[in-house]
C-alpha cells in the first residue's frame, strides 16, 4: 500500500503520476500550454478551473487517449504515450470519464465485473466486488437492475465502482458530482476519502471547489489551457483570487 504521509513535494520517488510541459492541440487550437502536475503516492491532488479550461482534455490526456504535442506524462516512471491506452487500467492508471460510459442495458453487477477484465484484477474479482459493495451498499440492492434505470447517483457509484474493479493505484474522476443531488454529492466525497485512505492515489476534477479543497493536499487552477495557481489545497483556500472566483468570497 502506498505510504499516505508525504513530507513534501520534492520527493519524486514517490511519484505516481509526473507531467511536464505538455501542449496539446485539436486542430489548429491549442487547448493545454505547458501543462506540468505532479501527483505522489497515497495524496489527493485537485485540478480545478472554470468550464472549458482544459481539464478533461488534460485528464484525457494522462490517460493516454490524447496525445501531447509536446512534453510528456509519466505514470510510474513510464511515458503514457508508449502504452496502448487500453492497457493503462491494468497497469494501476485508471479514469473514470465525466459521461461515466456505461452499458446501460446491462445490469449493474455485469457493469462491475466488465472493470476487471484484466488477468490480475480477474483473479480478485470477488474480493474486489465486496469492497465496491462495502463502499456502495446500494450497488450490492441493485445488483441485479439494469443501469438504465438507476439514478445518477447510482450510475456514477456504478462508474467508480468499475475503475475500482481494476485494481488502480491511481483513480482520476472526472466532474463525479456533476448534476448529483447535495446530500449524494457529501456522501461521495466521504468515499473518495475512504478510496484514498485504503492507498489509492486520486486526481480529482471538480466542479465543487470548497468540498474539492477540503478532501485534496494539493491543487492545481487551470485556466484558458494554463496552470496558473498551484500550492497545498488549504493555501489555495485561503487565496484571494481563489476565493473571489471559485468560492464567492
């Protein structure tokens, strides 16, 4: 299990996830510029910024699905780019996207079980399915119901509980509490808290900056495909232009 407690920054070889400098272009646009995060072992590291900043094109981007046109992105010391992407979950590098890419006319049970289609996470699969239960109870009343007919909250316990089926080292959520209700969005939170707290390193996307800052130990601000803040979540907390733009402080 990686170590939870990490004295600093500059301790690299702790390093789960390193990017460097990477631009990234659709067409003629650049979306990414110079993009650098890093992300060590056991911590929940925050990417925030405003829509159409970059962020998902950015967490595309470490997984694989997009290549840089410059830079590059390390997971475990290797370059991302240099991987098929398929094979990143299987490596401990797993995303679970913003539209949660779901069969929905399968039930929620073969939807989990399709997470550890790996050989390791194959040969875990039932003490994998436990956890997911252990996490999300309603998943295990619901095994047997087809995703189309659950609710969001559902469905996006259903996505997170399928990346987990694959055994990451590192989970990056893309928006997970996008159109949910408050009440599931606080009870979502506590279980990205209860993921990391059993060693799995978080890269969070989030559109609730308070609640973002609250549960991360470190941040990044993208904006117009930038880093323009970076610090410990509590001193980006206390930011001013922070504050004034994210927490209508």
């Amino acid at each position: 299990m990686p170590d939870r407690h990490i004295p600093g920054r500059a301790v690299r070889e702790n390093t789960m996830l390193d990017v460097k400098n990477i631009d990234v272009y659709y067409g003629q646009t650049r979306v990414l510029e110079q993009v650098s995060l890093h992300v060590a072992a056991g911590e929940i590291v925050a990417l925030l910024g405003p829509n159409a900043a970059g962020k998902t094109t950015a967490l595309k981007t470490f997984q694989g699905l997009i290549r840089p046109a410059s830079g590059e992105v390390r997971y475990m010391g290797r370059n991302v780019h240099r991987v098929p992407p398929h094979r990143l979950p299987a490596e401990g590098l797993s995303l679970v996207p913003e539209e949660r890419m779901l069969f929905l006319r399968m039930t929620c049970r073969e939807n989990l079980e399709l997470g550890a289609y790996n050989p390791n996470a194959r040969k875990v699969l039932h003490s994998s399915l436990r956890w997911v239960y252990e996490l999300f109870p309603r998943l295990r009343e619901r095994e047997s119901q087809k995703v189309a007919d659950m609710s969001g909250g559902e469905q996006q316990m259903v996505a997170i509980g399928r990346a987990l089926m694959s055994q990451p080292r590192l989970l990056m959520l893309d928006e997970p509490s996008l159109g949910l209700a408050p009440i599931v969005v606080a009870e979502l939170f506590r279980t990205i808290r209860e993921i990391n707290e059993n060693g799995i390193s978080v890269l969070l996307v989030e559109q609730s900056v308070k609640q973002s800052l609250e549960l991360a130990r470190h941040a990044y601000v993208l904006e117009s495909g930038k880093i323009v803040k970076e610090g410990t979540a509590k001193d980006l907390a206390d930011d001013p232009d922070v504050r004034a733009a994210y927490l209508g402080m």
